[in-house]
C-alpha cells in the first residue's frame, strides 16, 4: 500500500467486471475495451482499491435491460451472431442500426449486459446508502437508443442508472464532459423535469457526430411540458484549452446546481475531450478534465461517476485512475508506481500527467463566444424559478 487510506466521512464503491475488458469490437475500431484493464492495473498499483469498495457486479437480466428499451430490440442483441447477416436494403443499414460504428461481435450480449450491469450496482449502492460515490468506468455509453445502437454504444446504462436513482430521488443532474453530446440521455428524458441534462461537447450539425446539442436545444418548446428548459448544451469548438475549459464547467455547473437543486448527480467522464484523442478534437489535459470531477464532488450529493468514450487507451487510463483518486481524495504520486503492469506501454511518459499532444487542433474558442454560451445557460436556468 502506498500510503492510501479510505476517506473519512464517506464511501467510495469501485464497480468493475473484468469479463468485459477482453472483448473486441474489431481490429481498426476505435473502441478498445482493453483500455478499462490498463485502468484498473493502475488503480491498484497505487492501491487505490484499498480505499473503497469493490464490487465485480453480476449482468444485468434482460428484464433489467427492457426497464429502458424496447423487447425486440434486447431480443435481437441476445440472439444475434456476427455471421448473421442482418442488412436492410431500405434503410442501408442492418438491423436496429449495427454495423460499422456498432458492430456485431462475438460476446457482444454478455459485454452490453455487464457494463449495464455495473451501472445498475452503482445506482443501487447510492440509493441504499451504502456509498455516497460509485463508479463505473466501463458504463457511460450515452448514445444508445431505446430501440437501436448508436456510436458504439448498444445499451443506455446511463438511462438505466438514472431510472434507478428516480426511484428514490426527486431530481437527478446529469452532466457528461465526453466530446460527443450526451444525445441518448437527452432524449430519453427530453419530456421531464426530473432529470436535467447537461452536456459539453464539440458542436458541428454538418461534420461532428452526432450533430445535436446546440445550445437552443433545451427541451420540448411548449413552455407547458415539464421538461422545457431541463436538457442544457455547452455546444463548442476545437481545441478548448484548460484554463477556459474549467472556468466554463464551473461557471455553468454552478448555477445549474443552485437553481435545479438536484438530490443526486451523474457524471460522464468521457475521456476523448483529452488532448491527443484519437477521436477528440479538444486541447484538455488530464488535470484540468479532473478538475471537473473533484468540483462536482465539492457539492456532496450521492454521485454515480462513468467512463464513456476515450480512444487513446494510455491516455484514457491515467485519467480515469487520476479521477478515481480524486473521489477518495487521496494524493497520489505524479509517477506511475514502479510496479505497475504494462509500465512499458506508456513509453518515455512514466507519470499520470503526459503532456499532450496538442498540435493537432488550433483553439477555436474565443473568450466572446464562451461568454455568450454561459449568457444562454443562465437564460434558460431563469426559466427554472417556478
Ligand atoms: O465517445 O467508425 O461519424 C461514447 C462516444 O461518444 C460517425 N460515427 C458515423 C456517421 C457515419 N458514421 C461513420 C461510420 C464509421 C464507422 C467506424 C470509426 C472507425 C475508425 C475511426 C473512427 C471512427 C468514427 N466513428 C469516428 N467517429 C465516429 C462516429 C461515432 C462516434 C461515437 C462516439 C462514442 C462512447
Ligand atoms: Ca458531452
Ligand atoms: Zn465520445
């Protein structure tokens, strides 16, 4: 042990079901499930784990999984094998919108049904008091639909967990910091005051996936539905710096906050709004996408915190494991341990906080326009004062 103590005053539970991090969506997608096994080897070599507890948690039931989708669509993942050939001549897609972003692959059933499993764990181990923050880096796969895949993702576990928290909460806050916008939890819960949704995300309708999230997009226009003005979106450009990523989550986080009074928060932790992302376009770097974690965890509400995407596994884990520290608010050393696993995976950059490369993406954020994105968040939280 390393020195790494269980916090005082509250609990911390890790869910992780290591089943899931060998399976293979396909040799050039970018989602790697392996990077959750980078993660979780280096949560333990700092013996983070000694800190909370651990759970390996069961698969969710098909049941569990209809709470949110449809029947047929859970049928078909259960039954569906990568040699079927499920194509639609009319659509031009196959079946319930698998293929090339969300392909069919061999496991893929018990994969879905753990990460939702994990989510659902971590949902129940806030709502019965035995944790005050549960996580779940395998979960967080926002896109899903209730009746079709999208952008890698197949199941909404995020969806799931929040039906789980309304059980016994009257109001959940949803924020997500992945890159992509939070579409699927947004939609889900697009008609109801009980769940506001908060997304940051890069923002082009033409050019970037998925094309919603614009800051008018705040929920039904009829003033008269509950859920008009409870979806929120920080709509950006890239390359987003840190100084002016933190300052913008705080000032919009905040009074989501004091306004909506949520009784519990989930957090997407998407780690591809790093710098360096093999998909991101944003110029983060791992301690400033913590930041956001550990000023979420300052309002002391039962928090549920996720993974989501992140496509530069070396990257995705040491934030991942950076964040998890910050949630048992333990000091860990800026050195990876001597004795972590895979330490030659990480090359020449043997500490938690790599620089990152930025040269990819010119900051095209200027400090008017994230002016004007706060301007339109508190416009719409003045229509929250009832
Ligand atoms: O990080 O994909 O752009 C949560 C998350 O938010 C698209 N998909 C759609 C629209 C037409 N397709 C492209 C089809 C490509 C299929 C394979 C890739 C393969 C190699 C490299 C990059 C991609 C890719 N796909 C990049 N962006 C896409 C997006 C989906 C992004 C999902 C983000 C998921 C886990
Ligand atoms: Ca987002
Ligand atoms: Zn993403």
């Amino acid at each position: 042990n390393n020195g790494i103590k269980k916090p005082k005053g509250y609990t911390v539970s890790y869910h992780a079901n290591p089943e899931m991090e060998q399976m293979h969506f396909g040799q050039k997608h970018p989602m790697k499930p392996w990077r959750l096994t980078l993660t979780n080897k280096i949560v333990m070599a700092y013996g983070m784990h000694e800190a909370m507890d651990i759970y390996i948690p069961r698969a969710a039931s098909s049941q569990e999984l209809k709470d949110f989708h449809r029947g047929d669509y859970i049928d078909f993942l259960q039954r569906v094998t990568p040699s079927d050939n499920t194509w639609d001549p009319d659509s031009q897609t196959y079946a319930y919108n698998t293929g090339d972003d969300c392909p069919i692959f061999d496991g893929l059933y018990n994969y879905c049904s753990l990460y939702a499993g994990a989510s659902l764990d971590a949902a129940r181990k806030l709502t019965n008091h035995q944790s005050n923050i549960a996580i779940n880096w395998s979960g967080g796969l926002h896109h899903a639909k209730k009746n079709e895949a999208s952008g890698f993702c197949y199941i909404n576990d995020i969806v799931l967990a929040i039906l789980q928290l309304l059980l016994h909460h009257p109001r959940v806050l949803y924020i997500d910091i992945d890159v992509h916008h939070g579409d699927g939890v947004e939609q889900a819960f697009w008609s109801t005051d009980r769940v506001m949704t908060l997304s940051f995300h890069k923002y082009n309708r033409a050019e970037f996936f998925p094309g919603t999230g614009a800051l008018d997009d705040t929920g039904p226009l009829n003033n008269a539905s509950p859920g008009a003005h409870h979806s929120l979106n920080v709509p950006l450009h890239d390359g987003i710096e840190d100084a002016q990523y933190i300052k913008l989550f705080e000032d919009v986080v905040k009074p989501c906050v004091r306004q909506y009074k949520p009784t519990a928060i989930v957090l997407q932790c998407g780690a591809d709004s790093l710098g360096g992302d093999r998909l991101g376009c944003f110029n983060v770097n791992i301690k400033a996408h913590g930041a956001c974690v550990a000023f979420v965890k300052k309002f002391n509400l039962p928090l549920l915190v996720l993974g989501g995407g992140g496509y530069t596994p070396r990257n995705v884990a040491k934030a991942w494991a950076y964040e998890t520290s910050l949630c048992i608010g333990a000091e860990v050393h800026p050195n990876l341990p001597a004795h972590t696993p895979f330490l030659e995976h990480f090359g020449n950059e043997k500490t938690l906080f790599p620089k990152l490369d930025f040269t990819r993406y010119e900051n095209k954020n200027s400090r008017v326009y994230l002016e004007s994105v706060v301007m339109g968040i508190m416009e719409q939280l003045r229509y929250l004062q009832g």
